[in-house]
C-alpha cells in the first residue's frame, strides 16, 4: 500500500504539520480497537486533505466512505463558516467511532454522518458541493463518480482514493476490486469536461476538476 520506505514516509509526516490531538486519538484508537485500520487516512495523507480544502474553501463537502472519521475531519477544516460536510457510510459501528469524534471536534454542527448505502442516499441530497472524497466499495467507484458528477459545481474536485490498488493495477490478471479501479481510472482519464491528475500518494489519489 505504501510507495516509499517506512523511513522516507516517516521523514515526510515529521516534515510536515502535526495531526491535531483528536486526530492522534482516533488514529491510535482506530489502530488498536477497529478492524483493518489500514483504511484509515493518516497522518501525511489526512494533511493533504486539510491542506486542500483549506485551499478551495468548500461551501459543502461530500464524503463517500466515513470509516471512522479522519478523513471527514481532516477536510472540515477547510470548510467555509457556514458549510457542511456531508460523510456517508453503511457500516454501523466504525460510524459509532466517527460519531463520536465528530462530535467532539469544533466542526459538530456542520457534519452530518448517513448511516445507508450511497447508491440511494446520494440521489436524494439536494446539494452542489465543491469537494468530494470517495473511498468507499471500489466496485462502485464508476456509479459513484457518475451519480455526483452532475452535482458538482464547476470548478469543484472530486477526490477518489486508493486508485493504485497497492499498485496491483499493474497486474497482468486482476481481480475483481482491481479491474473495477483500472476500468475507474480510464473512465477518468477518458471523460470530457474535467481535468485529472493520478498522484501516488499513499495508496493513489485521484485527483479530478470539473470544468
């Protein structure tokens, strides 16, 4: 999952700005009390995400796969006054960490954590974010690009991540979550009306501007 050496990633999350407290908490607690804590953001990569929000200013942000929060909160910090963040997941638990974190954070009154499958919620919000993230199910990555596409507000971006598989998408044969992000990735190099930029951050991000 990782690119560079333990040592190279260490050097650049120690070169970088801190997490914040409630951030170091939910990492340790994710690590040592959640399931595959692997899915968690991170250090480098969840400043990266505050990092750009705080760039863009979203009026709204749309987050498609909560975990257990550190991503959302990462990207609040960028949010306008009067924004919100919208995260949906459908696992119930690791939604019981990221409520309770939310809740603790500055940014509780603007982020609304949906319980439910993103396939039905997201035709129903009434909304034009700015931002999106999406690390959800990889085998819906195309359903879900297409569903919120539309809804994005020109000169918005939309974020995929773990776009490089654990660089399986180099892989002769792949499986099926592989082929899914590959078909994923020449769907976004492929479409009009937006720009794209594959990083190889952590696990990859996608990076996409919609004109």
């Amino acid at each position: 999952m990782e690119f560079i050496s333990k040592s190279l990633l260490e050097y650049s999350e120690n070169h970088s700005s801190s997490e914040n407290k409630l951030l170091h908490e939910l990492n340790r607690e994710t690590h040592l009390k959640v399931n595959m804590p692997r899915m968690l953001s991170g250090h480098l990569q969840g400043r990266y995400l505050s990092f750009l929000s705080k760039m863009l200013q979203p009026s709204c942000i749309l987050e498609i796969g909560t975990y257990t929060g550190y991503s959302a909160l990462c990207l609040a910090e960028g949010l306008k006054s009067s924004g919100t963040l919208i995260s949906i997941d459908n696992n119930p638990e690791t939604n019981k960490v990221a409520k309770k974190y939310c809740e603790k954070s500055p940014f509780a009154s603007q982020i609304q954590l949906l319980l439910g499958n993103a396939m039905d919620l997201i035709p129903q919000l009434a909304i034009k974010p700015d931002l999106v993230f999406i690390d959800a199910d990889k085998s819906n990555y195309s359903n879900y690009f297409d569903l919120i596409f539309d809804k994005v507000v020109p000169g918005g971006v939309i974020i995929a991540d773990n776009v490089l598989w654990s660089g399986k998408v180099l892989e002769e044969k792949k499986d099926k979550d592989t082929e899914a992000i590959h078909q994923f990735n020449e769907k976004i190099r492929n479409s009009k009306g937006l720009e794209c930029l594959l990083l190889p951050v952590r696990d990859g991000l996608m990076m996409i501007r919609k004109f």
